[in-house]
C-alpha cells in the first residue's frame, strides 16, 4: 500500500510541475518580445490567460502618458432608442483631484485599457512607419494584437455600462464606446497662442449588456 502511496503521489507531482511549467511558459509568452513562436501562438495564448491570469508588466511606465485620454459612452435602450454620450472617465479623475494624498485608482481602469490599445510592439510600431512613409501597404493588426484590443474593449464596455446606471430608466441593451486622445503641444510651443494638439477619435462596436454581466 506504501509502494502505491508513493507512485500515486509522484505521478501527482509529475503532472502538476507538467502543468505549471506549461502556464508559466505560456505566460512568459505573452510578455516576451515579438518573435516567430509569437506570431504563431500568440492568439492562443491570450485566449488561455484571460481574463483570470492576464499578465501586465509595465511597471515603470516605459511610455510616460503626456496626453488627455478617455472615454464617451452611448447606450441604446429597450424602445430602441440610442441615447447621447456620457463622458464616463469624469468620475475617476473627480475622484483623483479630491483626494491628493490618497488618490483614487479608478481612473487607471481606462487609461490601462486604452494603453493596451494604442501601445504597439516597437518592432511593428517603426514598420507600420515605414510602410507609411513609403506608402506602401501597411501591415494590419496581428492576431495576439486583436485579441489584446477585443479584451480591452470588453473592460471598457463594462466599465462604461456601470457607470451609467439611470440612463435608459436602467433598461441598456447595447453599449458602445468611445475612445478619444488629445496629443498636447510640444513644451517648446507652450507659450504660442496658435500650438495646437491633435486629437485622435476611435468608436467601438457595439457591446450587448448580456456580455458584460
């Protein structure tokens, strides 16, 4: 019955480290460069890590915000009807400008979701430039670059939809998004009355509230 014990518990042991080395591979995977094994196995990997075991490691802010950023929101209602956008990223920043000591983190629930979204690997960021320039084909987004977007989106859509509570008598069947970022002057403009910045404006498709539950 020992011999048993023993052969059952090292199996046990055999498929568990199988396993975990397996996600932490995998996890590995999605914070690693882009490379051919990316490329192939990347939209896979980001179906099996999300939502529970999502990896995001910029801890440091590689790529500092120097922009306003955030997010409208629409709703259509059960009549059928589509109601005016709501700016949804107004609470989290009231929320950071009345507390500076002990600042609420709410507001990072978008502006982590539209990093994710307008961050790129710097590899297809200078080629996508590049074909720009030359005006060449440029390349469309990659699998794991879809999936990563679909996500975010998703977050967005949720978010948005708590946010907006009484709209509709509470009655919202679809959501959409609406994503905008003002790029500032450069500070060497800071002073001339004409410096403007750019703004870029992207809507979402449509979200139904029962997949955002």
């Amino acid at each position: 019955m020992a011999k048993t014990y023993r052969t059952t518990r090292r199996a046990a042991l055999l498929v568990g480290g199988a396993l975990l080395g397996a996600h932490m591979t995998m996890a590995a995977l999605s914070q690693a460069p882009l490379s051919p094994a990316k490329l192939v196995y990347g939209n896979r990997v980001a179906h099996y890590l999300d939502p529970y075991f999502s990896q995001n490691w910029q801890l440091f802010a590689p790529t500092p915000v120097s922009d306003n950023r955030g997010i409208l929101a629409r709703a259509t209602c059960a009549d059928g009807s589509v109601s005016e956008y709501y700016d949804v990223s107004a609470r989290g920043l009231e929320k950071v400008r009345s507390s500076r000591f002990f600042p609420s983190r709410e507001v990072r629930v978008v502006s982590a979701q539209i990093q994710e979204i307008t961050n790129s690997e710097e590899v297809l960021r200078r080629l996508r430039i590049r074909q720009a320039n030359d005006k060449k084909t440029v390349l469309p987004p990659l699998p794991h670059e879809k999936a990563t977007e679909a996500e975010a989106v998703k977050s967005l859509s949720r978010y948005a939809y708590d946010q907006m509570p009484t709209v509709c008598d509470g009655k919202v069947t679809k959501v959409q998004v609406r994503m905008y970022v003002e790029t500032l002057p450069p500070w060497s403009e800071r002073n001339s009355p004409s410096a403007e910045g750019k703004v870029m404006v992207k809507d979402f498709a449509w979200a139904d509230t029962r997949d955002l539950r």
